[in-house]
C-alpha cells in the first residue's frame, strides 16, 4: 500500500517545515506549498489524500482555496483541515461551513495535529477500500448476471430445441395424418418462435445508448402497447383501460414503451392460475405525477393484477434474466427486458403488491426527454 500524501499550505516557511518533519516521521509522503495559488497548482498537478490549509493568507486565503476545490469535482472528495490562529466559534463554523473536515488552531500541537491527521487518513482508507468494495461487488453482480442469462439461455434453448425435436418426431409418425400433422406442425412453430424472442430479447439487453425520442401520444402508446400483447402472445385477453390523461403528449420512443407494456401485459395474464384462461382480469391506469426537486414530471403507468402475487423468493431478483415462478418453457426476460428499456427512456420499472392480492407493475416515465436520470423505484 502507498503511503498517504498530503499537502500543507502555508504562507510560513517555519511552520511548512514543522509539519513536514513531524508527519514524515510517521511515514506519510509531505508537498508543500506556500501560497493559495501555487496549493491550487499542486492539487492539480497530483491529488494528495489529504490537506492541511492555513486560513490566513495574502492574495488568496485559505477559505476561498477550499471554496474552489470544493467546486471542483475531481478535488471535491480531498479532506481539508483548517490550521489558523483564530480561535473563535464564528471562525470555525465559516470553515467548516466551506467544505472542512476538522480545524486546528495555533499555536500548532503537533501531537493533536498528527492524531487529527491520522484519523481522518482512516477515514480516506475506509472510504477507499468501500470504493474498491463496490467495484467488486458491481464486476461480480455482471459476472453472475452473465451466468444466469448464459444459464437461462442454455437451459430454455435446450427445453425448446427438445420440444421442436419431439414434435418433428410425431410429425413423422404420424405423416398420413393431415390433422394431427397440423397441430404438431404449429407446435413446432410455437416453440421456434420462443427461441426467435429470447435471441431478440438479448438484443435489446446489449443495447445502452439512449434511444431517439418523438413526441409520442400517450392513449395511442396504450392502445399499440395492448395490440402489440395481443398479436406477439396471440391472445385475446381483454385489459380494461383508466386513462384520464387521454392525448397527453410525451418524449418518447414508440416501438420501446409499446413492446414493455406489452410484456408488463404477459407478466400480469400468466400470474393466474392456468386454469383461469377466460377470466384473467388486468387494468391499465395513468397518472401523472409531480415531483418537487424541479426534474419534472413522470407519467406512470401501472398494470394491476389479480393473479397468484409475488413470490416471495423471487421478490428481490424479479428483474434478474429467467427468474419466474413459472414453469412455463422459454419465458423469465419479459421483466428484464422492459425494465431496461424504460430505463434507456429515463424511467423505471417496478413492482408492488396489489391490495387485496396479485400484483401491481409501475412503468414510470419522464414526461420530457431532456430528463436523464432514470427513476428509482
């Protein structure tokens, strides 16, 4: 491990020197700097851990050198310790009110000074090693998001590419059948357009740019999103639609929000129970939603169920490629799917559950595309 660097500013050659023979005793890598400007200059030129700055200073003083690293991203995060010879509680609050993590008055104890910079050394220590924690877990969350959908494809092809195999296989028995030939045969088509959606759906997961938006009517997005569950699914299911925004214009992207409604759709007629094929109840309704932090507002969408609810072992990794608490072949993507689509978008997906039993999908979208910050549920 480096050692930890840090930078002292102070318009007194004695008290630079002080610092710098005690604090290098303890292994710790010392810059000087003599003035605000030439501090700034130093900060740039390499970033220390840590900074202690003297207050009083001619032509820039220790406040305004905090105030613009304060302003700068990149040094944002660097700790600074005020040293100065005013002792007075205003005086302290001003610092600590600019961006200080800790002041040290004169005349200096160098004993308190390298207790003080030691602590907060840990605390740069701790905060680094959490940093590297969470670029750990976020490569190990890819890896194994990698291994379920390599997992979930390999596992679903094979399932399908059994059913494509053992279906041919009847068509052959049963060659002089004309009938039972047809229904094996659309077997076989059913199960090979399974595998053509799982290869599209993986498209759309590798895509991450943001794609382009038109001024979109909202009611005609419902009604394509609903034709689209319609006619992929081939179902006839009706969805009972609330939309008291009608024609309620929005940024957008047809073909995405058209085809994650649809899937919100699948997701919410396959949480009944099979045996429930011509009673599977599902409303759509919209409101719109202002939020107070100026990022505008969001349309939600919500997909209300009534089906067998959340799984409770699936609730935290819903979204995750092929988690289902369905048996059914070749299905576990329409969730990921449309989440990250919508996210492309700006918004969010998310789920809840339905009072009184079932589910509830929220699709949330930014009204205005100028907004890039997706929504969190």
């Amino acid at each position: 491990m480096p050692a930890p660097s840090i930078l002292v500013v102070d318009d007194q050659p004695i008290n630079v020197q002080l610092l710098k023979r005690k604090l290098e005793r303890e292994g710790i890598q010392i810059t000087a700097a003599y003035s605000g400007l030439e501090a700034l200059e130093s900060v740039r030129q390499k970033k220390p851990d840590l900074i202690l700055l003297d207050v009083m200073m001619p032509d820039m003083d220790g406040i305004e050198v905090c105030q613009r690293l304060q302003a700068d991203e990149t040094t944002r995060g660097i700790p600074i310790i005020f040293i100065t010879a005013r002792a007075a509680k205003e005086s302290k609050i001003e610092g600590l009110s600019v961006g200080a993590v800790d002041y040290i008055t004169k005349p200096i104890d160098l004993d308190e000074t390298l207790a003080r910079v030691q602590t907060q050394l840990r605390f740069v220590e701790i905060n680094r090693q959490l940093v590297e924690l969470t670029r750990r877990l976020e490569e190990s969350r890819k890896a194994a998001t990698v291994g379920a959908v390599t997992q979930g494809i390999a596992h679903n092809l094979n399932n399908l590419l059994g059913v494509v195999i053992g279906y041919l296989d009847l068509v052959k028995a049963y060659h002089d059948k004309p009938d039972q030939v047809k229904k094996n045969a659309q077997h076989v088509e059913d199960a090979v357009h399974r595998i053509v959606s799982i290869i599209k759906q993986l498209s759309t997961l590798v895509v991450r740019s943001r794609p382009p938006s038109i001024r979109a009517s909202l009611q005609k997005l419902i009604d394509g999103g609903i034709a689209r569950f319609h006619a992929d699914y081939r179902l006839t299911a009706p969805v009972t639609v609330e939309n008291p925004l009608g024609d309620q214009m929005l940024d957008t992207n047809y073909e995405i929000v058209e085809e994650a409604i649809a899937k919100v759709l699948m997701n919410a007629w396959e949480s009944y129970d099979n045996k429930r094929t011509d009673a599977r109840p599902i409303t759509l309704g919209v409101r719109l939603l202002e939020r107070p932090d100026d990022e505008g507002a969001i349309v939600e969408i919500s997909i209300v169920d009534h089906g067998r609810g959340i799984n409770p072992d699936i609730r935290d990794k819903m979204f995750e490629p092929f988690i289902s608490s369905k048996n059914t072949v070749g299905v576990g993507m329409g969730l990921t799917v449309a989440r990250h689509a919508i996210r492309n978008l700006g918004g969010d997906v998310t789920m809840k559950d339905t009072p009184g039993g079932g589910a509830t999908a929220l699709i949330l979208h930014p009204l205005e595309g100028k907004k890039k910050t997706a929504i969190s549920g």
